[in-house]
C-alpha cells in the first residue's frame, strides 16, 4: 500500500470537534487522523472496514517519531476510538502479518477523556468481556495485583536506563504473565531508582516502556494488561507532581 502522509490541513478537515476538543496528545490525533484517512481514500480500507499496515508505514504516514507510536495507539484504545489487532514479526517462510486497525466510529462522535490512573488500573484488575484490543486473553490477573501495591518504586531517576543492557542482565526473558509483571515492576525500579526525573522523563519512560512491551512480549497471552501497570504507576506520579507544584519531584 502506498504511504500517504497527513497534512496539518488534512487532519483540520477530517478530525471531529469531539477529537479537536479531547486532551488527547498531538501524536494521537496524527495517528488518528492518519487512520481516519486511510479509510477515506482507499478503496480495500474502505471496502475491509479496516486498516492493514505495519508500525513503520503508520509511523510515516502520521509524521511521528518511533517511539511516540506505540503510546499514542495506546491512547486511542485506552479512549476506545479504534480497535487493534497485532499483527506477527516476520518469519523466514511465513506470510508477513500487518496491525490491523478499526475506527469505532460512535465513540468518536461522543466526549473523548482519557481515563485516569485509577480508571486504568481498574481494567487491570478486571478481567473484561471484550479486550480493549483484538488479540490474547488476559490471564492471571490476580498476580499483578498482589505484587503492585508493595513493588512500584519509591525513587525516580533522570537518566533512562538502556533497554538492551537490562535485558542482558536477565537471565531469562519473561514466559508467562506473572513472569512479565515481576520484569516490568524490576525495569521500572531500575529506571528510577534514587534520582530525580522531570513530568516530561516520566512520558518519555511510559512511552518507552509501552514501546518494549509492545515489541517484545506480544507472543506472552495477556501481555496488554501491563501497560495498566506501567501507565498507572507513572501517572501516579506525575500527579504527586502536579499536586505539589514541582517540575521534579524528590524522593
């Protein structure tokens, strides 16, 4: 499929009002919008009622940096604006396999709020009828909600540990859920322990974390019910922030 890039024009055009409104990020109306114009131009999108393009292809066509994809998806299906099926990393032999993408479309006529940290860690806990995205099954839920009261740290830090020199040091990569909890809670006090961090070095961590999540750890069932656990303990903390005042908040 041919890349087709969005305009500033282009996006005033087709984003709705409810959309222009909302507090979503720029990164997610670019991606949004990008969507959106997919479906309007091209005749297999419309005719599917859904979008098939690789992470790069998308990444391009919004005009966004590669680490601001993965989180401004998660925005649009944290707010329930698209539907998401992950597509399969290329293998020697096999059939490339896109991210397929659906707009649901009443959701974008109605007031967008994004939702809080305590809404996010809800659908944590919860075990949903329908996943936020079309994929894995959440499992074992109960385990990640027995270790995140006591495991989220304390500390943050301004220098953003290297995502490859962690996973060297790990023995073994995460194989199930509980697995992948226990290693995400471990990157996140690897990040911030005993330093200090800006509100923008904590976006820049979730993105990053939700990044790696995303890249790593799709063949674990029920791997998207760990972004709850990385949004929600950074959101808290970026509300400690805002609540106090500071640009930094020590610890």
């Amino acid at each position: 499929m041919e890349i087709v890039k969005i305009t500033k024009e282009r996006m005033s055009q087709i984003l709705p009002q409810t959309v222009k409104d909302s507090d979503l990020s720029v990164y997610a109306q670019k991606v949004l919008a990008t969507i959106i114009n997919y479906h309007l131009i091209n005749e297999k999108v419309r005719t599917t009622g859904f979008l098939a393009i690789n992470n790069e292809d998308l990444r391009k066509s919004a005009g966004v940096g590669k680490n601001y994809v993965i989180g401004a998806l998660r925005e649009l299906i944290e707010c329930k604006l698209i539907d998401r099926k992950v597509g399969a990393k290329w293998k020697v032999g096999e059939q490339k396999m896109a991210s397929e993408y659906r707009l649901i479309l009443e959701n974008l006529k109605k007031p967008i709020k994004k939702p809080s940290s305590d809404e996010l860690l809800e659908m944590l806990f919860s075990t949903p009828s329908e996943p936020l995205c079309t994929g894995d099954s959440p499992t074992n839920t109960n385990s990640i909600s027995n270790t995140i009261s006591d495991s989220i740290p304390n500390t943050i830090s301004n220098s953003l540990l290297d995502t490859d020199t962690f996973l060297e040091e790990m023995v073994e990569k995460p194989k199930n859920l509980k697995e992948l909890n226990d290693y995400f809670i471990q990157r996140m006090e690897k990040e911030t322990r005993g330093k200090d961090l800006l509100v923008d070095d904590l976006n820049s961590l979730e993105t990053k974390l939700e990044a790696e999540l995303e890249e790593e750890f799709t063949d674990i069932p029920g791997y998207k019910n760990i972004v709850y656990l990385i949004r929600g303990s950074m959101e808290k903390k970026k509300e400690k922030l805002i609540e106090k005042g500071y640009s930094v908040m020590m610890y």
